[in-house]
C-alpha cells in the first residue's frame, strides 16, 4: 500500500465511509510497520460533501476540471489584453463549465446513493469558481483531497503582482473597462446564485409550513381518537361493575 493510490482511494469514498475506511488503512499500515505511512494516513481528514464532490470531479473527470482551470488562466494572462466580447465569451465558457461539473458532480453521488443539499452543491460550485480565479486555489483543487470547500476572496479578475513588483496605480482605459466588465459579469453571477438559493429557501420553508400543518391535523385526529378510546374504556369499565353486581346478587 502506497500513500497516493490509498488516498485517491479515500477520497472517491462518500464522506459517510470515509473515517472507517482510513482508520483501517492506517491499522494495516501499522501492522506492517509502516509508520510513516500511517501517520500520513492518520492526518487525512474527512472532506465535506462539497469537497467530496469537488475531489471526485478532480478524480474522475480531470480533462473537464482543467478546462475550467485554463479559462482562467486565459481571462487573467498579462500577455493578451481581452476585449468585452472576449471577456464575455470566456465568462459564458466558465459559467457552461461550471453548471455541467455540478451536474455531473451530482449524478455521480447519485450514483454511489450520496444524498446532496443545496449548501453541498453551493460549496462545490463556490469552489469551483474559485479555482477559476485564483492559481492557488486551483492547485489545491487539482490535488482532489480537499476536506473543505475552497472560496476566492480576490476582487475581480486582475492578474496578481508578481514578486519584487510594485502594483501599478493606473491603466489604460481599454483595461479598465475590461476588468469593470469583469467585475459586472462576477457580479452577476453572485446575483444569480444569490437568487437561486433564496428560491430554494423558500421551497424548503414551504414544504416545512407543509409538514408542520399537517403534523398537527394528525395530531388533532390522534388527540380525538385518544378521547374516544377513553370515553369507550370508560363505558366497558361500568358495564363490567354492573355485570359483576349482579352476577354477586344471584349468588
């Protein structure tokens, strides 16, 4: 048993198996007194279903995930300056790449009978377009043993100042817009899922009103059968007395 295969293996599991199966890893790893490989083992944690998922996408469809990784390499190169409609072009590629990697993320768990929630796919998707804007990001993703979601905290798409540089105070115009339009577009994007995840929202409120509602008819209903079972114990408790008062008067 080698580290990187015994990883992977890890982490193509659902989080429900994940802990069981690592912690057997590292008995057996013990048990052959390879102790450096089982603390290696022991340190792995187990990943979130956003992670998980976003770690199977690394696994399982890694020519996909790299796609996405070089469109934002494309959108951020100091060596092309992009116009509008290029930026546009390559922000509509990323947000294509990114619905169909959450699709193919969730049939996948489907698959392996992994439920998901709105938050999972949320992190995975949050991660997903972090690794479209940041280089760092994208090389944690591509190692498919996160244990959590990845977020970007950058503004934009600029492309980050390289060591011993200084940041520039101005640009050119052409720049500016592009990086405004940019901007505009992740906004958007923010937006769009903002509002998606209020609808869902809203969806589960509903149908917990539902099920709140109809838990109390079936309690109002039990509540009644309840009064009608005592009230018949009742009546048979009297007609038992009676019947034995005068089954007590013949003798």
């Amino acid at each position: 048993m080698d580290l990187a295969p015994a990883t992977q293996e890890l982490y193509r599991l659902p989080p429900a198996q994940f802990t069981a199966a690592r912690d057997a890893k590292v008995s057996e790893a013990r048990q052959a007194g390879r102790a450096e490989l089982a603390s290696s083992l022991k340190k792995l944690r187990k990943p979130s279903v956003g992670a998980w998922l976003a770690n199977l996408l690394v696994l399982e469809q890694s020519k996909d995930v790299e796609r996405l990784i070089e469109l934002g390499v494309e959108l951020r190169s100091p060596k092309r300056k992009l116009e509008g409609q290029q930026i546009r072009r390559v922000s509509k590629e990323k947000g294509d790449a990114v619905s169909k990697l959450v699709r193919d993320a969730r049939s996948k768990a489907s698959q392996k009978g992994q439920s998901v929630s709105a938050a999972a796919l949320q992190e995975l998707e949050t991660t997903l377009e972090a690794a479209f804007a940041d280089p760092q990001a994208a090389e944690s993703l591509r190692g498919g043993r996160l244990s959590s979601g990845l977020h970007y905290s950058g503004l934009g798409f600029a492309t980050p100042p390289q060591p011993g540089s200084l940041p520039r105070k101005t640009g050119s115009a052409s720049d500016r817009s592009s990086r405004s339009e940019a901007d505009q577009i992740a906004a958007k994007r923010n937006l769009e899922n903002a509002n998606r995840d209020a609808e869902q929202a809203d969806a589960h409120a509903e149908r917990a009103r539902q099920a709140v509602a109809k838990a109390a008819d079936e309690l109002t209903r039990l509540k009644s059968a309840e009064a009608l079972a005592v009230q018949r114990s009742k009546e048979a408790h009297a007609q038992a007395s009676t019947a034995k008062r005068k089954l007590n008067r013949r003798r």
